[in-house]
C-alpha cells in the first residue's frame, strides 16, 4: 500500500526535551525507525533545572543538564536519531506528515509526537523588552550568578517562580516575590519553602506596571491592588515567571479550529495522547494538562510513542 521509499522515518519527534526523548526511548525500543529533530540542545526546560529532586526513582538530585544528558544518551542508545534542527511548518497528505525545516530539509513520515513544550510568557509590560538581557530575565540558573549580592524582584505565583526565587535566594539575601493574587498556586511544599525563607520577602496581590532604568535595570514600579497604589521599587534584576505558552506556531491554522487545541492553545488528546489528527501525538508541556513536569512528560513520551508504534502497525497492515 505505501511506498516506502517516501519516508524518512517511521515516526517524526518534534522537540527533544523530556517528553521527546522518553517518546525517542520508546519509539527506537519499539522498532520504529525514529527521528527526533530539536532546534537547541536536547533537554529543553529540564536543561535550566538546578536540582532535579522530584523524579520518582532518583534519590540523589542531579542537575536538570545531567539528567537530560543521560535521557538522550539512551535514546541514542536505542537507536533514535536527533536532528539539530528547527520545525517550520508541518502538514499531512494523505497519510503522511511532513514537517519543512529551517535548513531547507523536508522530513516525512507516517506519525507525529508533537513534543515542543511551552516557552515563557512575557508581561507586555513598558521596560521589559529594551531591558531583556540588561537586567530582565525568564531563567534563574542561566542569569542569577550575574546578580550575587545584589537587590532581584521575581514576579509569579507558580512552582516556576517559588523554585526560582528559592534559588536566587542562594546568590543574594535581597529577594522580594511579587505575586498579583493573595495566594500562590505553586505546589504546597514548595510554596511553604518560599514563605519560610529568611531571604525572600513576599509581597502578595502586586504586580510591576514599568521596568525602569539607564543601561541596567535600576527600579521597578508596583502597584498593590489591595492597598490601591503605585510605588517605585529599587532592584538590580527583574526574574519574570508568569506562565508559559505552547510552542505550535508550525501547525497548520486549519488545525488549530475546533477540538484541536484548548482556549489557552495548548493541544487537545485522548489518553492516547492522539490529537484530533489521526497519527499527530502531543506529549509533555505542550499538551492540555493540569501538571507540567519531568515525570509527566516523560511519562506522556512513553505512551504516545507506544500509541504511535500501534497506530503505524495499523496503517501498514
Ligand atoms: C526554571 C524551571 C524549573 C523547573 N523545575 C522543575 C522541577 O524541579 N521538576 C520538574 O519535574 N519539572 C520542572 N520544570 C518543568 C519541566 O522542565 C517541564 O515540565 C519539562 O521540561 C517539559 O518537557 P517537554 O519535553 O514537554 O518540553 P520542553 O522541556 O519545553 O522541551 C521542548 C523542546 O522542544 C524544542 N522545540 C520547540 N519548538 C521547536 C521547533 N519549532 N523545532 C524544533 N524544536 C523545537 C525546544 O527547543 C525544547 O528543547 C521546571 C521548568 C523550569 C522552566
């Protein structure tokens, strides 16, 4: 029924973080012939995590870049192939997917794992982009050693921003945690582990308006809902954690109507992780879920490799 001499790979894996390169472990294990293309270096999120201390199994807490470095060793070592490369669109004909490349190359092949995770959202905010990279950041572990001793505000409620501004705690004793609502919605343990910690102060229903400065950051301006005013904060750094968004500007508009993606534009699948498109997967940060983790991602790698194997057996009977 297929001419085989037509694709490049059984299955196609767009991102290689952990979801990626679980999905690249099991699809290799399964006798796929699997392609894995990453347009960074294979990890992705995990590659900014200081210590990675909630992966079941994993006793003693590696580095995020460690533990990355051995998820992709494995995969390698199944047989997987990761390409350095960048989605830019995706389409299907027929009964193959195609995905065209920054470099040109066109990759085809009978399934898709989508697993090209989320990125950071920005504030929107006057100062923030002129100041990006003078002062603003989205990464603790990458920018935090450039602010040791010095006055950093990180803004965020989540787990991203309590574990981030734990670990700049680390580097200085002057943290301040600007939070809009009067609770966080970090996890419990981590929460408390911020409310705890001597070197973070927490100032609950406020949020930066302006991100002020010369050639560096030197203040930023706050507004506190609860007592309805604006003040001017003075700060050396601004750690922005406010959430993330799918990364899925390669998909085709026309998938993007109706069951395909949630309002956030996160994508919609069955426990499967099929998406509405017959032999297109979605695994990890990408996908609509309610928890976005290592041990999920990884975990959601698995099953959808496994669901595509299945589902490449069906189509080739
Ligand atoms: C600072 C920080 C700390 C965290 N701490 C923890 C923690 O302690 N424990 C925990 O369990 N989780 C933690 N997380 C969350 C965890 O890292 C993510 O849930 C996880 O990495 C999601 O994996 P993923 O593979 O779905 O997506 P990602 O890790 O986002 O990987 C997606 C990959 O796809 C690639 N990609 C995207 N678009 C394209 C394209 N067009 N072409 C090619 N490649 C593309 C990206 O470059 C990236 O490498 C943390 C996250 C951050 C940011």
């Amino acid at each position: 029924m297929f001419d085989h001499s037509q694709v490049d790979a059984d299955l196609l894996i767009l991102g290689a973080g952990p979801a990626g390169l679980a999905a690249a472990q099991y699809g290799s294990r399964a006798n796929l012939k699997v392609l894995a293309i990453e347009q960074m270096s294979p990890g992705g999120q995990a590659l900014l995590i200081d210590k990675l201390e909630n992966y079941p199994g994993d006793l003693n807490p590696r580095s995020g870049f460690d533990f990355a470095e051995d998820m992709r060793r494995q995969a390698e070592n199944f047989g997987a192939k990761i390409i350095g490369d960048g989605v830019l669109s995706l389409e299907k004909t027929g009964s193959l997917f195609s995905a065209v490349l920054d470099s040109g190359r066109t990759l085809r092949a009978y399934a898709v794992i989508l697993a090209t995770g989320a990125s950071h959202r920005s504030l929107g905010i006057p100062g923030e982009a002129e100041f990006a990279g003078r002062g603003v950041s989205y990464c603790a572990s990458c920018d935090g050693p450039f602010f040791k001793g010095k006055k950093i505000l990180v803004v965020g409620g989540g787990d991203a921003a309590c574990d981030e501004a734990r670990y700049l705690s680390l580097l200085t004793d002057k943290v301040i945690l600007a939070h809009r609502r009067d609770a966080f919605r970090a996890q419990k343990g981590v929460a408390q582990r911020v409310l705890e910690n001597p070197r973070i102060e927490v100032r609950f229903n406020t949020r930066p308006v302006e991100i002020r400065g010369d050639k560096q950051v030197t203040a930023v301006l706050l507004e506190d809902s609860a007592a309805k005013k604006q003040y001017e904060e003075p700060a050396d750094a601004v750690f922005i954690f406010a959430g993330t968004v799918p990364q899925i500007g390669f998909i085709p508009a026309a998938w993007t109507q109706g069951a395909f993606t949630d309002k956030a534009g996160y994508i919609i699948t069955d426990q499967r992780m099929e998406s509405a498109i017959p032999g297109l997967f979605a695994a990890g940060d990408v996908r609509a879920s309610p928890f976005r983790q290592v041990v999920v991602a990884a975990a959601e790698g698995a099953i959808a490799a496994h669901c595509a194997a299945e589902y490449i057996d069906s189509l080739k009977a």
